[in-house]
C-alpha cells in the first residue's frame, strides 16, 4: 500500500512538473533560422487594433529574418498577420505563449527567442508579463536581443506597456485618471523599476490606449502624469512619459527619431511628456496631486499621426519635434489642467425621464467623438479658446441633437437633451390598465382616464421627439379624467409615469 501511494506520489509530481514547463509554440514559414542584418527601433503601438502601415516598418527593420512573438496568453494570432498579411518578406514567424515563471526559464523558449532579428510583445495583462518574465531567462533574452543583438522590439497595449524603464503593472487591476490623481499611492497604482533596458526609454513610463474613457468620464492622461508623479517623488527621477492613442504607433530609430503613425482623419494622437527637474508640490499617500510650478510643470508634445509618419519627435534630445503642438500641463489638486485651454463636458439626458443616457456619441468639430460615461458625461480637453464649434449627439432610439458651444475663458458645461422616437418608448410591462385615452384618433380633444388613484406626470412630445408639455397630476381618485388639448394635426407621444410605471401611447389629431 504504501509503494503504491508513492508510486502516485512521483506520477503527480511528474505530471505537474511536466505542465509547470508545457511550452506553446507556433511556428510558420522556414524552419531554419536565418542570420540577415536587422535594425534597433521601438514600436510603441497604442493598442485596439494594429496599424498596418507601423507594423511594416516594424518587419521591414528585421531584413527578412526571423519574428518572434512573445506573450502570456493567446495563441498565433499575430503569426499569418506577419509572415504574409503585410507584403514583406520574413523568414518565419514563431509565437511563444509563455504563461508561467517556469515557462520564462524554459531553455527552448530561451534559444527561440535569441534567434529573433524582431521581437513583438503582443497585447494582455501586463502584470502577467511582470510576474512571469521578471528575473528569468526571457527577461535576459529581452534585454539581450534590444542591447547585444540589436535587433527592433515593439510592444502593442499590455506589451507597450512594459517598455519603459518604469512600468505600471496592473498588478491591482487598472486605475482611472480620476483614483490615480485624487491619490497617487491609490492602491492600484503600482509601478514597478529593473525589468528591461531600452535604450531611450530610460526614466520613462509608457500608457497604451490613451484616450479610452473609463467610468469616470476621463481618459488615461490623469493616471499617466500620477505615474510620474510618482517616479520623480520616490526614485528622483526627471520623469518622462509617451501615451498612445489607440489605433495609433510610435515608431523609434537607431537614433532615437520617433514618427506617429495614424489615421489623421481621427484622434490618433501619441504625447511626448516631460518633467525635466521639477517636482511635485504635493504628492503623498491619500491627499490629491498637485504639480503646478505656475501651470509649467509639464511640457508635452502632442503629434496626430498619418500614414507616412511624416510627424516626427526627437527622443534624444526630448526637445525637438515636427508637426506636432507644444502643450504645457498642471495638476492643481487633484485636477489635470492644459495651460492655456480649457475643458467642455456634455451631460446628455434622456428629455422626458431626465436620466442620465450612457453610450450616446458625442461629436465635437475638430475634436472627435467621446461616450458617455454611466452618468451621461463626455469630455473633451485642451479645447482652445474663443472657439464656435459645432456638435451632435446621438444615440439609438433617439433623435440626434446638434448645436455649437462657445468657449472663452473657462470651461464649457453643456446640458443636453435627447428626445425618444416615437416608435421606440415601450410602456411598463402591465401598465397599459392603468389609463385610458379616447377618443384616439381625435380632431385635437383627448380624454385621460387615470384607473388608479395615483399622482401621475405626464408629458407629450411631437413626431420629432420635442417636448410640447408636461403636467404633474394629484391623482386624487380613482377614475380622474383629465382633458388633453392638441391643436396640430398629426402623431404625438404620450408619455405617463403613474404608480412607479410607464405608459406611452401614441395620439392622432385628424
């Protein structure tokens, strides 16, 4: 008996050790490796989807040799993509799924990744790749193939993400601009230093899909300059940042020339931010951020990327760029701030509940579209001032609303109503019993017959979904008619909340 329990005992322990070291590879194109002469640049690739036109200077830096793809989840999703989707002839593509520290120290993972003439590191959790890779032999052949081998890294959303000196890890999950600047020591900002060594990234932090909107209602600006905060307080460093947009790509030289990559006609926006020496004034666990230095805390550059990548930033010297706008940024408690612009925020509600709608586009001339967030806000930033811009709002189900704004010298607070389709504004499930109208059609007099004797509001709005009248009601007895008077022939929504409920019923004035 106790043979055979130790027999088990070597056969589990056998089992787990051989799934601690099961390794994924997947390999196309030429099984023999080839040895050409590649490039070093960096490829910082914002994330959501990849720029075509980002990703072949990335193969063409490797002269035909071998891609390697390195990653903790996923499989060969970038393998067919590289070896033939973009026109440029490589070698082969090999992916290497590397979801363990055991996996990280694996030698084959290890001899693979040390025949590459690029690297990629593809998007996911980047606390993963922390956890995983650090203090392994994948991290060795990293900082090898970037500082011996010379060959182009590039990284896209989690991947980007581990490329500066300073990485936030999302070892806590992600933080929001808002948790991040109220509190620079939130618990979910956590940072890490000593993983990888590439050069003109030192004392630097990246963020990837800058301007995704979290529930707060902010993109991940806010964060990025806590990041920082945090790298010149605890480790004096003259902080650096680049945020890149989604959809978007920085692309480094040899010489550390860095070109923006994008679709021009969208906000494919990457940002060049610097500290230089100045320190927060305040940056302390549990009190809100403030780095103000007269509103000059922060000199960033701001480049909208094109095909060619004809809009280019000098990483060597952080000084000098072309086709992009030199901005400034402050923090005043808690508050990101761009020196010299100013914030619009629209507030979209629904026009006859008056609740907040989340998920309506909001399209600003000349500064892109935004959603709103769970409580109906959308943000644009850096609006410059003395400006009339035009704006729509849309949402299914709605009419689209347009206007324009004027901005001067403060921020903009735009309060907007979006009105229902007549068509689309169900009643409460069972709430039709509770109120009559006749005669329907009318030549313009309806009666309301309440079947309840509770206080009820009413409103009514025209075909286009505008609001003609609303009345608040007592409710005193049961069987109540109130007389409703429309002058205008044609088809109207009646909109009643009655008892908790909602009851719509469509009028025609003949």
């Amino acid at each position: 008996m106790k043979n055979l329990q130790y027999l088990l005992l070597i056969i589990s322990f056998l089992i787990a050790n051989k799934f601690s070291f099961a390794q994924e590879f997947y390999h196309t194109g030429s099984d023999d490796p080839v040895n050409t002469s590649p490039l070093p640049g960096i490829l910082l690739a914002g994330g959501q989807s990849d720029n075509n036109d980002a990703m072949t200077w990335f193969l063409e830096r490797a002269d035909g040799g071998d891609i390697v793809v390195i990653r903790a989840s996923g499989s060969d999703g970038y393998n067919n993509y590289l070896y033939s989707g973009l026109g440029v002839p490589v070698n082969s593509v090999t992916s290497i799924v590397i979801s363990s520290e055991a996996q990280a120290n694996n030698q084959d993972v290890y001899d693979t990744m040390l025949n590459a003439e690029a690297l990629f590191i593809a998007g996911g959790n980047q606390w993963n790749y922390v956890n995983y890779w650090k203090n392994t032999l994948v991290q060795d052949a990293i900082n090898y193939l970037v500082n011996e081998k010379n060959i182009t890294i590039g990284g896209t959303s989690a991947g980007l993400a581990v490329l500066g000196e300073v990485v936030y890890s999302a070892e806590n999950g992600t933080v929001w601009s808002t948790e991040a600047l109220e509190n620079p020591y939130h618990f979910r900002v956590t940072l890490e230093k000593d993983f990888l060594n590439i050069p003109f990234l030192e004392q630097l932090v990246t963020d990837s899909h800058y301007n995704r909107v979290h529930d707060d209602g902010y993109d991940r600006k806010g964060r990025h300059v806590a990041f920082m905060a945090r790298m010149a307080t605890n480790w004096e460093m003259e902080a650096r940042g680049i945020g890149v947009n989604e959809y978007t790509a920085v692309a480094v030289d040899e010489n550390g020339m860095g070109r923006v990559f994008g679709d021009p006609n969208y906000d494919d926006y990457a940002y060049f931010i610097s500290a230089g020496n100045r320190q927060p004034e305040v940056c302390e666990d549990g009190s809100p951020l403030t780095w103000n230095h007269d509103q000059e805390a922060l000199e960033v550059y701001r480049i909208l990327g094109d095909s060619d990548g004809s809009n280019t930033f000098d990483l060597a010297s952080w000084e000098e760029g072309g086709g992009g706008v030199w901005e400034t940024w402050y923090v005043e408690e808690g508050v990101l701030n761009t020196a010299g612009s100013f914030r619009v925020r629209f507030e979209v509600m629904d026009g006859y509940t008056e609740d907040p709608i989340q998920g309506a586009t909001v399209t600003v001339e000349g500064y892109g579209t935004a959603t709103t967030n769970h409580s109906g806000l959308a943000e644009f930033q850096n609006v410059e001032p003395e400006e009339h811009l035009a704006f729509q709002v849309q949402k299914e189900g709605y009419f689209p609303e347009s206007g324009s704004i004027t901005v001067f010298d403060q921020d903009v607070d735009q309060h907007v109503f979006l009105y229902p389709d007549v068509n689309t504004v169900p009643s409460s499930p069972g709430a039709e019993n509770l109120l009559m109208v006749y005669p329907n059609p009318s030549t313009g007099e309806f009666n309301l017959e309440f079947l309840t004797g509770e206080a009820a509001t009413l409103r009514v709005f025209d075909s286009k979904g505008q609001k003609l009248k609303q009345l608040s009601l007592k409710g005193d007895q049961k069987g109540f008619i109130q007389s409703l008077t429309l002058s205008k022939s044609g088809l109207y929504l009646l909109v009643v909340e009655i008892s908790g409920q909602r009851v719509t019923k469509k009028l025609m004035v003949k």
